[in-house]
C-alpha cells in the first residue's frame, strides 16, 4: 500500500492546522473543510493544501471534492457532534477511514463502544485526555522528560537533559560504559537533532534520548536522576481546572498522587470537587504569591500551569521556582514558545495541540506492519515500531548491508520476548519487532523502504 495519501481535514482551527502541516510534510494530498472565510484567509498562504469553504458533514460538498481516493477524514471543528456527524456522513460516503475529535468524556467510556462503530468513527481523539495521559506517564518517571514504550512495554525510550553532574557528560559515546541493552538515538542540542555515532559527545544542556529494554532503562534514570528531585514524586499541584486539568486530577488521584487544585473561576473548582474523592480544590489565584506561600506549594514535587494564558503559566511557574518547587511543567497554546520557556528554566514545556496532532499522526501512518509511532520535542524526532514479515526486504539482512533512507537509527530489536540492541553484525528476522529512530522528514522514505517489492 503507498503510504501517500488524499486526506481531508474538517476545521481549520489550531489543532486542524497543526495536524495539516504534520500531513503536508509527510507529502499527503490535503484538503481543508473550514466554514470561516476569515480562517481559510488567515492560513491560504502558510498552507500548501487545497481550502474549501463549506459544512465538512455536508454529503454535496465532500462529493464535489471527489471521495473515491480519498483515504481518511479527520474532523477537528470546536464541535463533538459536528465532528461525529461529519465522520458519519464520510463513512456513508465511502471514505475508509475517519478519526473525530470529541471533548466530551461520556463518548469515551467502553459502553459507548457500539456507539462509535454505528457512527462510524474510528478513532474518537480527545486532546485533553491525550494530554493528561501524557502527563501522567511523566509524572511517574521524574528523572525523565518525556517517556514511551514499545513493543508492548518491554522496550522504552527516554528523554533527559544533561546537567554538569551527571557521571555520561563531556564524553564520547564509545567510552561510556551503559547497562547492557541501552543505546543512546538522539541528541537536541540547540534546537537541532543529531543522530549520534561512536564519536558524538555528550554535552551539557543537551536532551538525550535513549532506548532499551524495560529493566535497563530503570538503572538509566537512576542515573540521571537530579539530587534535588524526589526519586518518588507524589505531591502534585495543578494550576487550572480547565478540560486537562479536570483529566489530569482524576488520573492523578487515581494513580495514587497527593493532588492540589488552585483555579479562580468558583463554578470549575465547584465542578471539578465532584470529579476528585481525596483532591484538595483552592478557590484562588495561582499568581498570588501570599496564597502560594499559605498553601505550602514548596513542598510539592511539581507543579503543573495549565490555564489558557502562556504568560501567566509561565510567572506562575518561575514562581513556584523561587519558592523552591523541584519540577515545573508548563502548558502552552503557542509552540513556537516551547524552547523559550525551557531557556529560562522551565522544566518541562508542552503543547496539547502538538500532542494531538502526534496522536492523530500515528493513526494516520500506522499500518498493517507498522505497530506504533511517537513523536518527541514537538516532532523535532521521530520513533517507529515495525513488526517484519516473512517477505520484508529487511529479512536475513545484517544492519551493516542495510542502506536505510535518510537519518534513521535501528535502535531495539525485540525477539521472542526478548530485547537486543543490535549491532551491525546483527541479522533481521521474521517476527522481530524493530524501534527505529528518525527524523520527521524521512519517516516517510523509512516507511516506503521497509514496504515488499510488489
């Protein structure tokens, strides 16, 4: 199957822009579906896609588009029900595969299972819940920035920064003695990804991202684990109990965190106090210094600013610094913030957009062979899980002979249950699962490269 696509986005908002610039770097033939004249406007210039103006559940107007070759629909409008109904009326169409972005929790729960079938929706896609999940992870892995398993866990990778400390730093990666099953894939230093080799050094400031088996990676974080941190963070405080603050308070306390809840709008706290069992809920500012101070934030392991405002989540978090809070994670609409934020020592920056479009992204390139795909610092890298099959070009191949497009590393090789971190000599066979690491400009030669010979 080719992996390029004509695929139409309905909404063009921030998360429908997003996923479209995601789609038009992986060379898919993109259509918008925006009522607003004014947006189609804002993005006519900034897109390479075909805009058309209309009701994305419009039957007339997706036919005028021409539906035959169309692969996907991904409904993203501000509306549940428009983004269901316009999913609904591409599956009636024709269109084979459809994802719809629905905020409301209640669509989620398994009973309502039948409910997305009959609607035709393939993939309900909920950006708070997406986010909060994301959060949760890292959250339980506090030396780490970012966290993701493949292979059904028994291989992970792990994001983490190098601080001066750390026994790894101002050495080259052929001297460092890891424990056995690990690999270091990545390197971000100042902005740009390096795909490492036997001479690259680890400097300071850099993030890291390294790949291994399950147990490995475990000593790993040890290793990177700062003094200052709690080995077991526990205490979390929330500022903001919008959508993802009201996901995340739920899967926190359910995970067994100690959670605090500070929001100003007196209906949310009121709201959110009948989500949560044993969360404690403060009607308040989180810019009140006085405040912070009386609710004794220092002693919380992190804190996480998550309103609408990027600013705000920002002061608030240099904050909690001040006052001696170890991690601050920080929530931002604007991505282009995300490296400014981290510069002045923030932690951990997100945005909830790029999570969602990373998500709709792995329906999207996940194949019959294709297991899973993660993105990492807002799609600055990519990582790839490939199971191969009995007629994979790739089979009784030594990764010495293989000429893989671009810059992509065979990072584990998972088989029979049990993880290698390859070698060149090593030789691929059927069944081995395979993590590879990439960057986003060459996922799609990657993906074509391990395809059979038709």
């Amino acid at each position: 199957m080719n992996n390029i696509m004509k695929i139409i986005v309905v909404g063009a908002g921030k998360v429908g822009y997003s996923v479209a610039q995601r789609l038009v770097q992986d060379e898919h033939d993109v259509y918008i579906i925006e009522k607003s004249a004014e947006r189609i406007r804002k993005i006519e210039n900034s897109l390479d896609v075909s805009l058309v103006q209309g009701n994305g559940s419009s039957l007339k107007l997706l036919k005028q588009i021409g539906m035959d070759d169309v692969g996907m629909l991904i409904a993203v409008t501000d509306s549940d029900e428009v983004n269901m109904l316009a999913c609904s009326v591409a599956k009636i169409g024709g269109i084979p595969k459809t994802i719809a972005r629905v905020r409301d929790n209640e669509y989620l729960q398994d009973d309502n299972r039948k409910l997305q079938e009959q609607l035709g929706v393939d993939l309900f896609i909920n950006p708070e819940l997406v986010t909060a999940q994301e959060l949760v992870q890292v959250l339980q892995t506090p030396a780490a920035l970012d966290v993701e398993d493949f292979a059904s866990g028994a291989v992970r990778l792990m994001e983490f920064k190098m601080s001066e400390d750390i026994p790894y730093v101002n050495k080259r990666l052929r001297d460092i003695r890891f424990p056995a099953s690990v690999l270091v894939v990545g390197i971000l230093r100042n902005g740009e990804m390096i795909i490492p080799h036997g001479e690259s050094r680890l400097m300071p400031y850099d993030k890291v991202f390294i790949l291994g088996a399950k147990d490995s990676m475990e000593q790993i974080a040890l290793e990177f684990h700062e003094e200052n941190l709690s080995l077991d963070t526990k205490r979390v405080v929330l500022v903001g109990a919008g959508l993802i603050g009201c996901n995340l308070a739920v899967l926190l306390e359910r995970a067994g965190f100690i959670v605090k809840i500070i929001e100003k709008d007196l209906k949310r706290c009121e709201y959110l106090a009948t989500l949560v069992n044993d969360s404690m809920v403060i009607n308040g500012d989180g810019t009140n210094m006085e405040l912070l101070e009386a609710e004794e934030i220092s002693d919380s392991d992190a804190i996480i600013c998550l309103t609408d405002d990027d600013k705000l989540n920002l002061l608030v978090a240099l904050l909690a610094k001040h006052l001696g809070v170890p991690k601050t994670i920080v929530r931002v609409g604007r991505p282009e913030y995300i490296v400014l934020m981290e510069q002045v020592g923030i932690d951990i920056v997100f945005s909830p957009r790029l999570l969602t479009s990373g998500e709709i992204l792995r329906m999207v390139r996940k194949g019959e062979h294709v297991m899973s795909i993660s993105t990492f610092e807002g799609s600055k890298a990519e990582a790839v899980e490939v199971e191969l099959t009995e007629v994979s070009p790739l089979v009784n191949c030594a990764l010495k002979d293989l000429k893989l497009p671009g810059k992509a590393l065979v990072g584990a090789i998972v088989r029979n249950g049990s993880t290698i971190v390859p070698t060149g000599n090593t030789v691929l066979e059927a069944k081995d699962h395979i993590v590879f690491f990439t960057l986003p400009d060459h996922v799609n030669k990657l993906l074509t490269y391990l395809q059979p010979p038709v």
